[in-house]
C-alpha cells in the first residue's frame, strides 16, 4: 500500500513538474515575442533627429470614398519602401495613386518631392492631375468625396517636432492659396510611429476636437497642390532652397512718366523743325523782297 502511494505521489510530482516546465516554455516565448515587439518599437523611437542630415518631404493626401492618395512617405506599405507600392512595380516618389479592385494602382497626377539638407525654403507638389479627384470613380456619387486629409510628409524622426521650426507654410490648390489657421497640427499616429508630419487639412481629426482648426477644400483639386515652407533647425544653411523672387510689374506712374516724356520728346522735335523750316522760310521771302527793291532803285 505504501509503494502504490509512493508511486502515484511520484507520478503526480513528475506531472507537475512537466506542466511547470511546459508553463515555463510558453512564457518564455511569449516573453520573446514581447521583447522583440519591444525592441522593434525601439527601433522606430530610437533614431534621433541629425541636425547635419539629410531627409525627405511630400505632399501627401487622402481623398474619402473615391480611396486616391499619396500616403505618409514612411508607410510599411504605401510609403517610399512600401510593399504594396512595390509589388504594384510603382514609384512613390513620383506616382499618386489609388486603391483599385487589383490592389494599388497608379492614376493621374506627378509628385516632386524635396530633400531636406539644411535650414531654407522649400516647395513639395503633386502636379498634373488632370481632373482625376474632381471625377467621381464608378459607384461613387460626386458629393460624397472629400479632400479627408493634406499634409507635409517626411521621414524627419518624432523628436524633430521640438527640434525644427516650420514657418511660412502655404497651401496651393490649383494654383490659389488656403488660408490656414495659426496652430500646426503633428499627427499624433505619425508621432507614434516615430516619425514627423505637418497636418494642414485633417478632417478625421476635426471631427474628433484633435484639430479643430483644420480648414476643409470646398472643391478637390483639378491640377496641382503645392506646400511652400521654410524649415529651421539644421546646423546648415541650404544656398539651394531659397524663396523664389517674383519679378516686380512696374508702377504705373513709372510708366505713364516714360510715356509722356517719350511723347514730348518726339513732339517737341517736330515743332522745333516746324519752326525752323518757317524762319528760314520768312528769310528767303525777305531776301527775295530786298533784292527786288535794289534793283528798282537802279
């Protein structure tokens, strides 16, 4: 009796320590996975903002229900390394594109981007659209999409938001400036994720009280948008990112002063002749007379 509860004591504490070793196992994975999970997160967080680097920046936007976009130049999928970009054998850094039936796909519209390697003014934009967002895609009915989001993308990292200063940003559609409100508005997801992005239009955040200031599009682009911004921060000045200078009209006092004085210089020329030609007119008239009255008194 004694050795069969021996046995069956041995047996339970055999089972026991297969279930701890079993039970130990698993949260040793499961810490593994946690740690990697961890050390990934890490990774995005980790780079710091190079203030002698050099970085990217886009023009990026979303469109509701049509789907057509230019997403964050740091998307695991649709940004400058994304995979569903390249599989679709696209170019994020010069195609916009769509979330078609067949996965992502190209549509109208070139993209020109900029690299931001020092302190000076830059322009991002998406050019040649062709009406592409002011036409509704099958299903679709025209009113329903909306300008959701527009935004300045880089890959500049999360701690640059308090390490660069963005002054001077203009938004252009189609060539005519939005007024944008004083506040900048950072993507907290963006943030998140490690990166900066300048929100300009934000809909979602909007509507949610993250940015309440956000300016909406009363009409989707035809042509073009383009972000104009100066950035500062950079340990360098970049003698190639300067504002361009608009070529001054002239006055119109200016011109009406050349115009005049042209016309009186081309008009007192010709009374100057005219009154020449008659004095020496009147002259040979004299003459003429004088010679006729010498001769009489011969």
């Amino acid at each position: 009796m004694r050795k069969s509860l021996k046995k069956v004591a041995a047996s339970v504490l055999a089972a026991t320590l297969a279930l701890t070793v079993v039970a130990s196992m698993g949260s040793t994975a499961d810490a593994a996975k946690k740690s990697k999970k961890a050390k990934k997160a890490a990774e995005k967080t980790a780079a710091a903002f190079d203030p002698a680097g050099s970085y990217k920046a886009f023009v990026g936007f979303q469109q509701s229900e049509s789907w057509r976009f230019h997403d964050e130049c740091t998307s695991e999928t649709t940004g400058l390394e994304g995979s569903d970009v390249k599989d679709a054998g696209l170019n994020y850094e010069t195609d916009v594109m769509w979330s078609g039936d067949n996965g992502v796909e190209k549509i109208d519209g070139t993209v020109e981007g900029v690299e931001l390697k020092g302190n000076g003014t830059y322009t991002a934009k998406i050019t040649g659209l062709n009406g592409v967002l002011a036409t509704a895609p099958e299903g679709v009915q025209q009113d329903q999409m909306k300008m959701a989001m527009v935004y300045l993308s880089t890959n500049l990292p999360a701690d640059a938001k308090d390490k660069v200063q963005f002054t001077d940003v203009s938004l252009k559609v189609d060539g005519n400036e939005v007024t944008l409100p004083e506040t900048q508005f950072f993507k907290p997801e963006t943030l998140k994720a490690g990166y900066t992005s300048l929100y300009l239009i934000d809909t979602y955040a909007k509507g949610q009280g993250e940015y309440a200031d956000s300016p909406e599009l009363a009409m989707a682009p035809n042509d073009s948008i383009e972000i104009t911004f100066t950035i500062s921060g950079f340990t360098n000045d970049n003698p190639e990112a300067v504002a361009a200078t608009p070529t001054p009209e002239p006055k119109q006092d200016d011109a009406s002063s050349a115009t005049s004085e042209e016309d009186d210089s081309e008009g007192g020329s010709s009374v100057n002749a005219g009154v020449i030609a008659g004095i020496v007119g009147a002259v040979v008239v004299v003459a003429g007379i004088v010679v006729v009255v010498t001769r009489k008194k011969k």
